[in-house]
C-alpha cells in the first residue's frame, strides 16, 4: 500500500504520547512493507530538521514544512472571524495543504492517514480527489475543553473559552467523523462519543494504542522516599491545571505525612510557576530520552482532572516497571482497575496513603507492575494493533475497487 500520512507535528523523537503512538505506527507499517509519505509541519531549526529526516527516513518519506502554530490571540481572533475553533485554527498550515495538494497531483496514493483533527482540514485535496480519508482521533477534543470549562471557575476566561470551544469542537469534530471513510478511536469511550458527535453518519473503529510489555527503566534512582514523577508539558491545559490542582491542594498533605518525598516536575524552562513553595519540588527540562523519567524506585503521578484518550505514560510506566498513582479521569480508557494495574485517588490524603504503600510494600508494588504488564500484553499488543489498523486499510480499498468498477 502507498499511504499519505498526515500529521501536526514530526513524530521524531517520540517524547510524548502523540509522538511516540505516530512512530509506532511508521515504524511497524514500514515493517510489514508498506510506503508511508509522511507531511508534518515543523518550527524547527534547519539542522534539526535534518536530523529529524535522518531518523525517520528508515520508516517513510519525511516531508518537514517550515511553518509553526500562530500566537494565541491572532489565532482567537481569526477563530472568532472565520467560525473555526482556537485549536483548528492555531493549527491552519497553509504551506502543509499547498504540499500535500502537489503531493497528489504527481503521485499516487492508496489512502491518506490523518493523524488527530488538526490535520483533518489538510486532507481535503484528497477528499476532492475521491481518495480514502481515515482520520486517527487520539481523543475527543471537544471533551477536554468541556472539561476545562468545568474544571475552572466562572470567573476564569478559561472557563467561557473552554465552553465555547466546546460547542464549536463538537461540531467540527461530528462533520469530521462524518466525512472521513472511517474514523480510529483508541478507546470504546471516544468511539462512542465520537459515534454520538457524528449523529450516527460517521464509521468508527477502536484499536487500542500499541505499546511493549517490557522496556527497560533508568540507570539509576532519582532522589526522594519516595520519588514521585509528574511528566507532561504545563503548554497543555489540562497538564498545567493537574499540576496546580496537585501542588495547590494534595502536595501539602503529601509533605505532611511523607516529609522524605520529593516531586519531579518534567516541562519546558518556565513551563511551571515558580510560586510553588515547597522545597521538594524539583524542575527537569523535558528528557531527550522518555525512559530516564522512569527511575527505579519511583512512581508515576499522573494528577489529571481533564482528559481524553489513553495516557502513554501510564503505559509507559508500566512497560517500564514503574508504579502508577492516577486520578479517576487520568485512568479513564484503560480498563485498568484500582488496586490492580493502578492505584486511583481524589484527595490528598488517599494520594499520601497511595505513596507511602508503595515506598515500603515492595510487594504491592511488583504486583501493581506485574498487572500493568500483563494488561500491556493482552489489550496492547503492538502486532495485533497493526494488523487491525491495516484491515481498516484494506477494507477501504476493497470498497473503492468496487466502486471503481461498478
């Protein structure tokens, strides 16, 4: 198969979630000898650019276009103008719809793969052109801005945003589903919830993100008894407001029954307040490597209160043979039950039982990491994922075949 992948942003180097699920992705389609052209906007250095071509030209054609999100407020207002939500419109590459049209005007393609909703609108060359469209949600956008929007107070601007955004997103993303050829969920809850948005018009798909069941950890330990790892950049909402809600109203309990713990915060320079009082708090700029975040003897935080999808992370961690500590909605998508492959809180006061538990019930511990692993195994298998990603593939072009030759 001859596949146009769409994406926002270079899946090289994986070092989150999206990143990582799009590599993946390249990665076992380039394996089972398929050709991927891969479009991905970039605001990066030519230099690295050119290293980030090296690393994934094993995998597919990597067309890197210069171009970078516009500003907030000049993309709020072109929202507001054009009717298109904030996100869409921050993410309007002018430049990736121009390439991907020359794209399919000397070549040609079996499918495009969008690669979450952003990419959606520089898919409509091929859409003119009558060539199968899939689109991967990674979540349901309209979902975390509803969760913001409930998530802050309604003197906060984040809030009348976060509903607005909301409404103009649920929209966006029905017609999304609607025209799309098929359209991949990674969990049952966003593919019911993107089957509701569509109004039923839409085909849906679940296929669980692929992952390995056994990645090795960090060389060595980080400080603090325990240490507790919160890894996310604060650039995305739902991460800075999980982070503030942690260190604003659970970390005080935390230090108050475990004054040994320390918190690794991971994000940009400047990503996190620097109010935050407590001298146990640690600032890591973002790793070039996901796997020295997961130290030995540490746990992985992840203190959501807004989410959608699944979270690589905690996939990660487990694959790693770390701990997890989640908030209900962080472990959303899972199937993951409390006490078995996670440990779910809701107040500062479970999240300080949680962490001493596991700083000294070494037992609790590996059988938390033994779950996680096996969970991996059973509903994250990296070839069975594959497999299914390219039925929906193949079904797309038994369908065309019969069109074209009706």
């Amino acid at each position: 198969m001859k596949i146009l992948f769409l994406a926002t942003k270079p899946p090289w180097p994986p070092i989150d979630g999206g990143r990582l699920l799009m590599f993946t992705t390249l990665e076992d389609l380039a394996a089972r000898g398929h050709r991927v052209t891969l479009v991905a906007p970039t605001p990066d250095p030519p230099e690295q650019v050119a290293l980030v071509r090296q690393a994934l030209a094993p995998f597919c054609e990597p067309i890197l276009v210069p171009s970078r999100p516009k500003a907030p407020l000049p993309a709020l207002l072109r929202s507001r103008l054009g009717g298109r939500p904030l996100s869409i419109e921050r993410h309007r590459h002018a430049a990736v719809s121009r390439q991907v049209a020359a794209l399919l005007e000397r070549e040609d393609f079996d499918l495009l793969h969008g690669e979450q909703l952003q990419a959606f609108y520089a898919a409509e060359a091929a859409f003119e052109r009558g060539l199968p469209v899939v689109l991967r949600a990674q979540n349901v956008e309209s979902d975390l801005w509803r969760g913001t929007a409930r998530a802050t107070s309604w003197r906060s601007p984040w809030h009348w945003l976060g509903r607005s955004e909301a409404r103009r997103l649920a929209r966006w993303e029905g017609r999304a589903v609607s025209r799309a050829a098929v359209t991949v969920a990674l969990t049952e809850e966003d593919g019911e919830r993107l089957r509701e948005l569509s109004g039923g018009a839409g085909e849906v798909r679940v296929i669980p993100v692929p992952f390995p069941a056994e990645l090795p950890p960090a060389v060595g330990p980080l400080p603090g008894t325990p240490a507790v790892v919160v890894l996310g950049s604060a650039g995305w909402l739902p991460n800075r407001d999980g982070v503030e809600w942690l260190v604003e109203s659970l970390w005080p309990t935390v230090r108050e029954k475990l004054p040994e713990a320390r918190l690794h915060l991971y994000g940009e320079p400047g990503d996190w307040p620097e109010r935050y009082p407590f001298p146990e708090i640690t600032f890591h700029p973002p790793p070039k490597d996901s796997r020295t975040v997961f130290a030995p003897g540490s746990i992985l935080l992840v203190p959501l209160r807004i989410a959608s999808g699944v979270r690589m992370k905690i996939l990660e961690a487990w694959s790693r043979g770390i701990p997890v500590v989640a908030t209900p909605v962080a472990a959303s998508g899972l199937g993951a039950v409390d006490g078995r492959e996670l440990t779910v809180v809701a107040d500062g006061a479970a999240l300080a039982a949680a962490l001493e538990r596991l700083a000294t019930e070494p037992e609790h511990r590996a059988a938390l990491v033994a779950a996680g692993r096996t969970a991996l195994r059973q509903r994250h298998d990296r070839a069975g994922a594959v497999e299914a990603l390219l039925e929906v593939y193949a079904g797309l072009l038994s369908r065309s075949e019969k069109g074209t030759n009706a």
